[in-house]
C-alpha cells in the first residue's frame, strides 16, 4: 500500500487563476444554450465592472418609428427624425461551490477522488448555467409586466387540443407577429420530444443524404447530425425544463437571447488542507463572478434591496422572483416565448406536408 503521508495533496499545488478562468468559460460555452446561440458573449459588459459595483446599465435602442416617407420638394427642409433608447439594468452574480475528499477514501479505494472533482468542475457549472437561466425565465414570467405577455397556453382546459401540436406550437411562435421567423431554437423536456418524434412532427434529416441525377439515395458517408427542428426551429431537450401536475413549460427563443460575461474573480479557484479532520481531507473551492442577462428586461435592484439589505448577490431563488424583474421591450421585440401543454400523444393529420422554415 502506498505511503500517502509521501503522496502530493491537492493543498501543496499550485492551481492557476487562468485555471478557474478556463473552468468557467468552457462551462458556458460547452452550454447547448451557447451553442444554440441564445447565449450570446458580451465582453463589454466585464469591462463595465473595472471599478466595482453590482449593477451595470446597458442602453438598447428602440426600434425606428414606422412614420410616412417624406416627399420630395425643394422648397422644404429635409425633416430629421430619432432613434429612441431604453436603459436596462443587468445585476452581476456570485456564486461558489466547494467539494472534499478524504486521505483514506483514496487511499482505500485506490483512485482519486479530488483529482475527479478537479476535471468534473465544468460540468457542474454547466448544469448550473442552464438552472440559472431556466430559473431566470420563471422570474421574468412571473413579472407582473410579462403578465398575459409572450406566452400561450395550450394547457389552460379552454381547448381540445392541449398538446405540443403544430397548431399550438405555430400560436406560440405567433406571439411575435411578424418576427416569428427570428425564433430559433425551441427548449423541451424530452417526454415532450418524444410526442413529437411519435407524432413525426420534427423536420426531417437530410444529412446522411446524396442526390445522383435528381434522385435522393442513402449514403453511409457519416454527416454531422442536424438535430431534431420543428418548421426549421431547432429543438433542444433539458429535463429541467418545468413540470408540473403534467403540465410541460417549453421556451421559444431568438439567438442573443441572453447576453453573458465572466468577470475576474479573487481566489477563484482555492485549495486547502485540514490534516485533522476525518483523518485528513483536501478541498477545492471553485467561486464565480459573471452576468447573465435576459434582453428586453431589466433587473429591479431597488426591490431586490429592500426585501434582502444584507445579501450581497441574488440567490438562485430570487432569479425566479418576478418582482424583481421589469420589462423593458415592446413585447414584439421581446427574444422569447414561453409555450405551455401536456405530454399527451399528438394527433397530427397532416406531418406529411411540412415544410423546414415555412
């Protein structure tokens, strides 16, 4: 057995800040939000930060009023119009989270725990970036300011059909009007995809296709795997996408939904090492600075404020409080759609005839 007062402890290394940085990065961007791109980086928003604070102000521009064209006469001044702008207000979080192990479960075991936790930090951060910005969209749904906006519900037992039909799905892309064909992606639980693949309601797959004069004929080249897209809105599965009482929550989104930025952070990454305690234990602590911040709203930070004086960051339970976010946009412009129904079986007449994109 090996001597493990010889062996190298996760407190004697040395783990570079650049170490942390990279943990934290490659979670967002190994996020299917990011590669979606409803996540979208926005590096402006750390350099906002250099001098402290916990709020940054982030202007956006309202669209051009749809106002007549003007005639041409020169005998008149060119009449100059504006643009408008809206100010929205994104808050900064912090989090930590911090993990041990034991001298003698590795001892005993013969593996390395710690060394594990060090390779699995990425993950867990991801899974935690998805929860935040799922929690974050039940804050802004329960906004008294998204109240009957931007949503249609299926479930509501005022129709028929409460499924995740195309009808339905087409009513919930419709909340934007016009711009429905900026809606992207599509977030389901997979109980929900698999109604939809029952129901042959996805797009279909051409890549592992060729066509040899006119003719479409299988291949068995191997090509990149498209995914599963309802009308050419690609569809992304989460199961901690909202449940309950069979009733399913789906998001629509636009890309740049959200915009993000990871901000230094002293001792981001910490070890330790405490030889009296259970024998022995190692510890890591992994600690985040960043902003996630959902377009067309604003975070409240004066309510925020007075419900909790001595929190120095919003917990994961008051990114769900809708009296903390304000709505800023019109609800046209607004990057998301929320799309409610149950995970019955799907009774479609007519999938043959679909269209991607149509």
């Amino acid at each position: 057995m090996a001597d493990i007062q010889k062996a190298t402890q996760l407190a004697n290394m040395q783990i570079p800040e650049g170490w942390a940085a990279y943990q934290a990065q490659q979670s967002v961007e190994q996020d299917q939000f990011f590669q979606s791109g409803v996540i979208q980086a926005v590096p402006s928003i750390a350099s906002a930060f250099t001098g402290g604070g916990k709020l940054v102000n982030i202007p956006m521009f309202k669209p051009l009023e749809d106002v007549a064209p003007q005639n041409i006469d020169d005998t008149k001044d060119i009449t100059l119009n504006t643009i408008g702008t809206q100010l929205a207000q994104a808050r900064l979080y912090g989090f930590l989270q911090a993990w041990s192990a034991t001298d003698l479960s590795g001892e005993l075991s013969g593996t390395d725990p710690l060394g594990n936790i060090g390779t699995s930090v990425q993950t867990y951060w991801r899974h935690i970036n998805e929860k935040i910005l799922l929690g974050t969209m039940d804050g802004v749904y329960a906004s008294d300011s998204m109240k009957d906006k931007n949503q249609f519900n299926a479930a509501d037992n005022r129709r028929s059909d409460n499924t995740f039909s195309l009808k339905n799905f087409n009513e919930a892309r419709f909340q934007l009007g016009d711009r429905y064909r900026d809606l992207a992606t599509v977030v389901v639980h997979s109980n929900i995809l698999k109604e939809l693949q029952n129901a042959n309601i996805t797009d279909p797959k051409t890549g592992n296709t060729i066509l040899i004069n006119g003719n479409q004929l299988p291949t068995q080249i191997s090509a990149p795997n498209p995914g599963d897209s309802i009308k050419g809105v690609r569809v992304i599965v989460d199961d901690t996408m909202p449940v309950k009482d069979g009733v399913y929550t789906s998001y629509l989104f636009t890309s740049g939904a959200f915009g993000w930025s990871e901000l230094p952070t002293p001792r981001a990454a910490e070890t330790g090492r405490d030889a009296l305690r259970f024998q022995g234990v190692d510890y890591l602590i992994s600690r985040r600075r960043f902003v996630l911040a959902p377009q067309g709203m604003s975070w409240n930070e004066s309510a925020f404020a007075a419900d909790n004086p001595n929190k120095p960051f919003p917990g994961m339970e008051d990114l769900a409080n809708g009296k903390y976010w304000n709505r800023v946009f019109d609800p046209k412009i607004m990057p998301y759609v929320k799309f409610t129904t149950t995970d019955e079986a799907i009774k479609q007449a007519t999938t043959s005839t679909l269209t991607p994109g149509k």
